[in-house]
C-alpha cells in the first residue's frame, strides 16, 4: 500500500524508502526460503547416501527402510517428507547424482518434487543434469518441467538446419543455434488436415502462452501480420518476436505444408527489410525461423547455401485431427479460432 508523503511528521522521502525496504525484505525471505530448501535437499541426499552405503555393506532390504520410516515418523510427526516411499527416493537421489558438488550448486537448488520427477524420469545422467540447468536457469515449475521432459526438449534444443555459422559472429551464432529447436511440439494445437497457415497462426495466438513457452526463455512478443512497406508495397510477417539475449528481431514464417527453397529468399527479403526499417542501434542481425510440417534437410541445407541472412529451418507437430471424441469437443474448431481474431 503506498504512503502519502503529505501525512504530517513524516520525511519527504519515507515513501521510496518504505518501498525499498519492502523489496529488500521480500528479497531476504526468498533468500531465506532458498536456503531452506537447499539444507533439506543436502539432508535428503545424505540420507539416501547412507541408506545406499548401509545396504551394500550390511545388506539392508526394505523392511529396514519401513522400519527406519516408522521410527523417524514417531520422533517427527510434525514433519511429512520421511515416509517410507520418500526414503526410497532419498536412495535413488543419491545414486542419481553420487557427486555431492553438482547437489550443492545444481539440484539442491531445486525443490524436491522436480528432483523426484528428474531421477524417476530421465535415465541418462549427462540428459539429466541438461534438464536440472535449463530448469534453474529458466525458472521452470515443476508441471512445466515434466511437460518438457515430456516432450523430449533435451534431444530437440538446438537442433534446427541454419546457415548460422556462415552469417553471425562465432558467439552470436553458438547462442541463436542453442535457441532454436526441432521439431517444435505444438501439442496443444488440434488442426484439422484442411487447416491454412491462417487457422495455424489464429490458433497459436489463441494459445499465446503454450506457443512462448514452447519457443523458450527470452522471446519477447511483438505481433502478428507484422506490416513491411518496402517500395510502396506492403508485405507481412506471420510472426515478430525480439528474443532478449540474442538482442535481435527474430521473424517467423508460418507454412502448414513442407518446406520449399523458395521460402528462403522470402525469408531473407523480410530480414533485410527489417534490418533496414526497424532494427534500432546496438541490436544484432534479425534472425528468420520458418516454421514447417515437414523439411528434408539437404534441400533446406542447399536452400540456405547462397542466402546471405540468419535463417533456421524447423518442423512443427501439432496433435491432428485424430482426438478422443470428449476432448476433441472441448476444443474450438479451426473456424472458431480464425473467427475469433477477425479476417484482417
């Protein structure tokens, strides 16, 4: 609640103090609920070391373990996380990450659910630590982190065909290649087979918030049908973004068949015209995506050869038409969607 500074008695500057001072506690206590977090992670993972060593060394089966559960629950009733299923995941945890440093500085910083879901859901380790990171580094909950295991991001991130390594500096292109994917899962789209790039484009914007959190961390929304005017002419991009660590325009191109050579020249005529028209002082080369159902990768290989521009190439999945009846009626129809953000 803000305070007036005209209340009598009170400094001039007590209002931006107070608002500073609020912040500084709001960062304190997640500091503190960090820390928290972090002593009972180290906790769990010293004691599924100990059960891992006592069991190798003494034999232990998992009567011990019900019996080690029920024993910690009558001395701690108040406290929920010793149950028996717990302590067995306390052991798997262990065994998952033996190296108490990557605990420390990787995965106890995460909460103990996405732990769970990390060492029951991903077998590979080096696949594993990549799922812990991207989840620290982006802030994924725990239902966003089992949508992108689910969806196999590790083996898609950075996977798209580019021409990076021929138009961006060395640093530039590692980062713009990391951050494209393929292919991109756009489960929560159900197009029918007839759908145009229109209804793909009406639909993603009715799910503006599944589509960014599939693109990734940093893609700043800009608009749809983005208007160039070049020689008096006008021409549109399906979709601008501005992606905050590359520092540059990102354009989309939406097509709903397979990828076709000529989609690169469009491409390029569009990032010229954005470099030219809008790119402000200080950003780097916009960057192009098209976006297709399906691509050979020698074509677009070939395709991007002689383009001068930063384009990726990617494929898209959407869940089809095939739907269980019960959920296919709960979603709109493609003439519903299109519908609902007008012609224009």
């Amino acid at each position: 609640m803000a305070v007036s500074t005209s209340e009598p008695g009170l400094p001039a500057d007590y209002a931006g103090w107070l608002g500073s001072l609020k912040a500084r506690i709001r960062a304190a206590r997640l500091r503190a609920a960090m820390a928290v977090n972090a002593e009972l992670i180290a906790l769990y993972w010293r004691i599924g070391r100990d059960i891992l060593e006592r069991q190798a060394a003494q034999g232990w089966g998992t009567k011990v373990v019900e019996r080690l559960a029920a024993d910690l629950k009558r001395e701690f009733p108040e406290l929920t996380g010793f149950s028996r299923a717990n302590l067995l995941y306390m052991r798997a945890f262990a065994e998952a990450w033996p190296d108490e440093a990557v605990v420390q500085q990787l995965v106890g910083r995460l909460p103990w659910g996405q732990n769970i879901d990390l060492i029951t859901r991903v077998k590979d380790p080096e696949t594993r630590q990549w799922y812990a990171r991207a989840a620290l580094e982006q802030g994924w909950s725990r239902a966003v982190l089992a949508q992108q295991i689910g969806s196999g991001l590790a083996g898609r991130q950075g996977q798209a065909v580019t021409n990076f390594d021929r138009t961006l500096p060395p640093a530039q292109s590692d980062l713009a290649r990391q951050v494209l994917k393929d292919p991109y899962q756009f489960g929560f789209l159900a197009l029918p087979p007839d759908a145009n790039e229109r209804v793909l484009e009406a639909a993603l914007l009715e799910r503006v918030r599944d589509f960014l959190l599939e693109m990734g961390k940093g893609f700043a929304f800009c608009g749809s049908q983005h208007r160039l005017e070049v020689g008096g002419q006008e021409y549109f991009v399906d979709l601008l973004f501005f992606h905050r660590r590359l520092r540059c325009l990102v354009a989309v191109d939406l097509k709903i068949g397979a990828f076709r050579p000529e989609y690169a020249g469009k491409m390029n005529f569009y990032l010229a015209a954005l470099d030219e028209t809008e790119r402000e002082p200080g950003d780097a080369p916009s960057i192009g995506l098209i976006l297709c159902r399906e691509h050979n990768r020698l074509v677009v290989e070939y395709a991007l050869r002689g383009i001068g521009s930063p384009i990726g190439v990617a494929e898209y999945r959407t869940v089809g038409a095939a739907l269980p009846d019960a959920l296919a009626e709960a979603l709109p129809t493609a003439v519903e969607i299109a519908a609902s953000i007008g012609d224009g």
